[in-house]
C-alpha cells in the first residue's frame, strides 16, 4: 500500500476485539518509529508507558478513561502514554546532543567548527532559557511527530489506535504512573486490532482546506487545485466522507456483538470541592 493511501485510509478506531491479544513485538516497532521521529537537537524528549489492560488496576483503567471512552476503554488491549520530559532539555544534555551531530556528520559541514560554535554561541543563548524552551510548544510538537510515526507503523501492522485526552486524566496519570516532576502527559493511545470495519464509517470530515492554510500572510488563502484533489483521490488519500450508509447497522451490531454498556458512555469525574 502507497503512503498516501495509508494516510486516507487512517481512521480512530474505537471498538476493538478483545479477544485477540495485541503482540508486544508489535508494539515495539510503534516505539521505534517513535524514536526514529525528528526532535529538536536530538534531544529525545519523547517518551511513553505501556500499559497492558489485563495487568492494570481498576483505579488506572479508571484514570485513563476520557469522556465518551467507554468504547475503547472496555475493548482495547493495550494503551499507551505518551509524554514529554523537559529533563531531556537540561543544556548540558542538549548541548552534547548538538556536538554529537556534529560528529556524526548530522549537523554542519566541518565537525570540529560545528562543536566550536555550538559551544561559543548556542550555550550562552539557549542555557538561561532551557527549561522553558523545554515546555514550548515545539517541544510538545515533537511528541506529536513521534506519536504519527508510531500511529502510522500501528496500521502498517493491521491495528488500529485512537487518541485520548483530558485535562483531569492526564494530571491523574501523572501520579498513578510516578511520573518525575520534569514529565508532561501528551495524550492516551488505545492500540489493538478493529473490531468494526477499516473504513469506520467513512472519512472524517474536516474544515474547509481554504479556512487552514494560507499563502504569504493570514487572510490569503491557499488556493488548491482541483487537479491535485483528483489526483489524491486516484492515490485515495481523499475518500469518501462520513456517514457510509450502512454505518448505523454497523454500529448497532459491534455494541450488541462486544456486549458493550451503553450506560458507560460518559465518564466525568469531578474534582472534590475545595
């Protein structure tokens, strides 16, 4: 399968078969993709728990579950964490990270030039500012890119995975899990293998191409070119959007087939009073 193919045929799966075991060899190649992702300096700042359903405590299943994941929460076999450490950013491990792609012909072209300057100019500027370069939004992004890798090699292997969050859930996590002090969660991944049909009721829609992205300043749309939407159809990155009409029937039949508890559609756990 072509990688833009790939890229259209992704969905959110939210119904998985509990009954069939999600391989750890599998998941260590999602891992690996993760660690293969581009990162700031090399820093490595992305990291993640894997955390295996049957062996978790009731009180983490509990803690893991967003609003509206009832579905996931109740079939998935494997979920893992994905989070960032601002301790990757600490400027003597950064500055190392920076001289160590200078010597592996990564960064620059003179590696003993390259070292210098990083050392001579890099330090004084990104030292004072490291621990809060190390919560910036790029920081985070990098996170995001090694969780598309992972998310991309999880389908490549015929699973599916959805992404979670909550504000109350990942503050929980971060104390079950005894996260250091340096950790923010990113976001939950349920992996295993689908339950309900790859197309999952269609495509999903998404905004207006135009309302995204614009061209030399903001208000000025990119314009796309219907020749190109043709062409990324023939290469199904653009496919049918959702609702399939046969997608209610099927959403019916897994509830009933996975014997699923409607009533625990929604799980909102409120803070105590203060």
């Amino acid at each position: 399968m072509e990688m833009k193919e790939v890229i259209g045929r992704r969905r959110s799966i939210r119904f998985y078969l509990p009954h069939r075991p999600l391989e750890r060899e599998k998941v260590q190649k999602m891992l690996e993709a993760a660690r293969r992702a581009s990162c700031v300096g090399n820093v490595n700042n992305s990291r993640a728990i894997v955390i295996w359903k049957e062996q978790a405590s009731a009180e983490l299943i509990q803690a893991l579950t967003p609003p509206l994941g009832y579905q996931q929460m109740q079939t998935a076999p494997c979920f893992i964490i994905w989070y960032s450490d601002a301790a990757a950013y600490q400027i003597d491990k950064w500055i190392d990270s920076m001289k160590n792609l200078a010597a592996t012909r990564r960064l620059g072209s003179n590696a003993e030039e390259t070292k210098r300057v990083i050392e001579q100019f890099l330090r004084p500027v990104f030292g004072p500012r490291w621990q809060e370069i190390a919560v910036s939004p790029l920081a985070f992004m990098d996170v995001g890119q090694a969780v598309a890798q992972a998310t991309l090699v999880a389908y490549d292997e015929g699973l599916g995975t959805c992404l979670m969050s909550s504000p109350l859930m990942l503050d929980k996590l971060t104390k079950l899990l005894k996260l250091p002090g340096t950790a923010t969660v990113i976001c939950v991944m349920s992996v295993g293998y689908a339950a309900e049909s790859w197309e999952a009721g269609g495509q999903t829609h998404k905004a207006p191409f135009e309302e995204l992205f614009h061209e030399m300043e903001y208000g000025r749309p990119f314009k796309p070119d219907p020749k190109v939407d043709e062409e990324l159809k023939a290469a199904k990155l653009i496919q049918e959007a959702a609702p399939l009409p046969w997608r209610d029937a099927e959403l019916k039949y897994l509830v009933n087939a996975l014997n699923l508890d409607e009533g625990r559609q929604i799980n909102v756990v409120f803070p105590p009073s203060q």
